[in-house]
C-alpha cells in the first residue's frame, strides 16, 4: 500500500469560510473527476479547521506552530508500482491543471506533497473510522518537520520506535480509537511531484493522524497522558516547522 499526500493551502485573500463553501458547492466535484481517473483504491479528503483547539495545542506546544492547511487529499493505492503508473502516466498533470483551474480558492505554490507509506499503530478492524461532519469523533492532522540538530533516519527511529509506543500506552486514557504515522517515502517520484505540481515550500518527515473518541480515561488522566505526548514530540519534532489541527473528513472514493 503506497499514499499520496497533498496539503493544499487556500489562497490569502480567501476566508476559511468561504473555501469550506466552494469545496461544498463545487471544488469537491471537480476534485472527485480527476481522482476517480487515476483509479485509486480509496480517496479521502480533509477540510482543515482553525479553531479554538487549535489555539490550545499550539500554545502547549509553543506556541509558534504553522497555520492548520486548508485542504488535505489523501490517496491510496495497492502497489507502489500502480501508483508510480497512475501519477507518472498524466496523473500529475491532472492534478496541477485542476489546481491552476481552481486558483483562485488554492495557492499551489505553497501546497506540498509527497509519496508516503502508512504504519498503523492503534487501530481498530475494519479500518473504517472517518470523522465526518457530526461526527463522534475529532480527526487530528498533524504534519511534522523533525529538528535539525537530529538526522531524518534518528527522528524517523524515534517517531516509529520510541514515539509510537508512548502514543499506544496512552490510549486508553486519550480516548484515541486510532493512531496511525504516515512517514514521508524518499521516493525518486518525489522531485518530479514538486516539479510538475510547482509548490516551492519544503515537504514534511511525514504526519500523524489521530482519531478521538467520546471516551478515555478521567479529566487528569488525560492531562497527563496529553502532557506526555508533548514532552515526547519535543524530542524528536521542529513545533514551528509543523502543524496540528483537526479535520471534517469526507470518503470521495
């Protein structure tokens, strides 16, 4: 199984309010054309929020995170070679026309991404959960750059190795139902994605995401086990070089 990801940022002039409406009044359609066209076993899209969590999770954090993404499209296929074949035959160029298409809501130049590999590490069967509108359950999306006094592979150890197993200790008392990392490939498609997709900011080690439930453990149970996790990222993550935010999940595909 091999992912795309593509963190989309909606141009400065446009509120986030009005984006959320273009995405439901017709930006969503287009998008559904061309991913339906480079026949991908499932599609998922997340509209970005900022919100008052927003504000705590950075202040516990620093305070000095990056804006939440407005947009964030999620694709996946079976193989790594169908894939390559779907994004290296046209698929690249689709997706940049329909964003040149859709500038005046999307700022390519500041929307990365990248080929990535999923590594599950709280989570449920079937693997169908999605934080829709009115949903239960609160989707964190959290984009992450690693600290530069750290090489890629030690933060990338880290996260897998020593992070993901605190993140699974803790879950019970988080209300987490699933936690799954999503590592950035040091894929040769890569350069070519950047090159016809035309952004010029810097990718990410990869991302986090989160599924919140109702549940957990008490109030101070899970100030604890949030605490942990903060002191544990700051390990291993760049805070103002990454992101956390909560998401409205959609299913397109």
């Amino acid at each position: 199984m091999i992912r795309f990801e593509y963190y989309l940022r909606r141009q400065p002039s446009v509120s986030s309010e009005g984006f959320h409406l273009a995405w439901h009044e017709g930006l969503k359609d287009a998008w559904l054309d061309v991913l339906t066209s480079l026949g991908c076993q499932r599609a998922l899209a997340v509209l970005g929020q900022e919100n008052d969590l927003f504000d705590q999770m950075n202040r516990a954090r620093g305070g000095s995170m990056q804006a939440p993404f407005d947009l964030v499209l999620e694709l996946w296929w079976g193989t790594d070679a169908e894939g390559v074949r779907a994004l290296t035959d046209g698929g690249l160029e689709q997706l940049a026309d329909l964003v040149a298409a859709q500038a005046a809501w999307l700022d390519a130049r500041q929307s990365p991404a990248w080929l990535a590999m999923e590594y599950p590490q709280v989570n449920p069967t079937p693997e169908d959960l999605v934080a829709s509108a009115g949903s239960v359950l609160k989707k964190l999306q959290f984009p992450l750059q690693h600290r530069r006094d750290l090489s890629e592979d030690t933060a990338r150890q880290y996260w897998l190795q020593s992070h993901g197993p605190l993140i699974r200790q803790h879950a019970p008392d988080s209300g987490i139902a699933r936690y799954v990392q999503v590592h950035r490939l040091d894929h040769p498609l890569n350069a070519n994605i950047a090159e016809v997709l035309g952004f010029v900011c810097p990718v990410y080690l990869g991302h986090a995401e989160v599924w919140v439930g109702p549940g957990g453990g008490s109030q101070e149970a899970r100030r604890l086990a949030s605490r942990a996790a903060v002191e544990d990222e700051a390990k291993f993550i760049d805070f103002a070089s990454s992101t956390l935010f909560t998401g409205i999940e959609s299913r397109l595909i």
